[in-house]
C-alpha cells in the first residue's frame, strides 16, 4: 500500500469517531465527492489498516463495569509454559486486553467483571489454575482518566 496521505489520515480520524458514518457525510467531510471517498476507504480496508468495525458497549449498562489490571509472572519463559497460558487466556472472555512484557512481569491483562467478588472467583477459579502460572498481582484503578480506541493519526 501507498504511503497515507492527508486526506487518508481525515478519512481514518472521522471513522475512528463514527464508524457508521455514511459516505455521502464522510466525503463531504473529508473534502472528497461520493465515488473517490468510497473508493479510498475500500483501499484502507483491503490493505488492513481498517480491520473492522466494531460497536463500543457500555459496561456498566452491561454488568461488566469493573476493570483490574493484572500482572502475571510465569514459572518460566519457555516456548510451552507461554503457549499454555495464551491459549488458556483466549478462552476466557474477562479477559479483554493481554500483554506479553519485557519488565518485570511476563504477562499484563484488562480483566472486565462486576465487580470485586466476581474478580475474586474468576482469579481463583480461572487465572489461578492456569498451569505454568506463579503469581498473580491485581492492580485496582481508583479513576478513569481516559480511555480511547482512536489511534493518534
């Protein structure tokens, strides 16, 4: 794919916004007519830089309104003891965010529950049993400050 240019980069800010936006709107926006708008967000998305779209939920509406973070160190690094706990991680839907770390920790995730007696059991009964898993360390936000999907473009 073409380097982006200014007028890609506008396209990607207003879907990052609102990915339902229609295309008469986007290219009204984005200082393009109808059919070179369309032709261009079709080439975002067969090179891969729009993967899909998505709908946001809100998690409080849905009963998953509180987020842990969570540090989990390994009983080693080896190539199994790794693929066991991210396929076993891939099973659990709670599970929204995981991250392998060079620092301190191995694994970083974004657990969504509840609230903090659910955390408890899924750590008990999931995280915990995960075989190859050493210690597990829980990160409680007091305030969300921001959180976003839009990439800086």
């Amino acid at each position: 794919m073409k380097a982006l240019d200014q007028i890609d980069r506008r396209i990607l800010r207003v879907l990052q916004r609102d990915g339902r936006i229609q295309n008469v709107e986007l290219a009204e926006m984005v200082g393009l007519s109808n059919s070179p708008c369309l032709r261009r967000v079709k080439l975002l998305e067969d090179a891969g830089v729009i993967e899909k779209y998505v709908a946001l939920l809100d998690p409080q509406k849905l009963g998953v309104g509180f987020t842990v973070f969570v540090r989990i160190w390994l009983t080693s690094q080896d190539a199994d003891t790794v693929d066991n706990f991210t396929a076993a991680i891939q099973n659990l839907p709670e599970v929204v965010e995981c991250h392998l770390m060079a620092g301190d920790c191995d694994f970083i995730l974004r657990v969504v529950v509840a609230d903090l007696a659910s955390y408890r059991k899924f750590q008990g009964v999931h995280l915990a049993r995960i075989k190859g898993v050493q210690s597990v360390k829980t990160e409680i936000p007091m305030q969300k400050i921001k959180l976003t999907s839009e990439l800086p473009i």
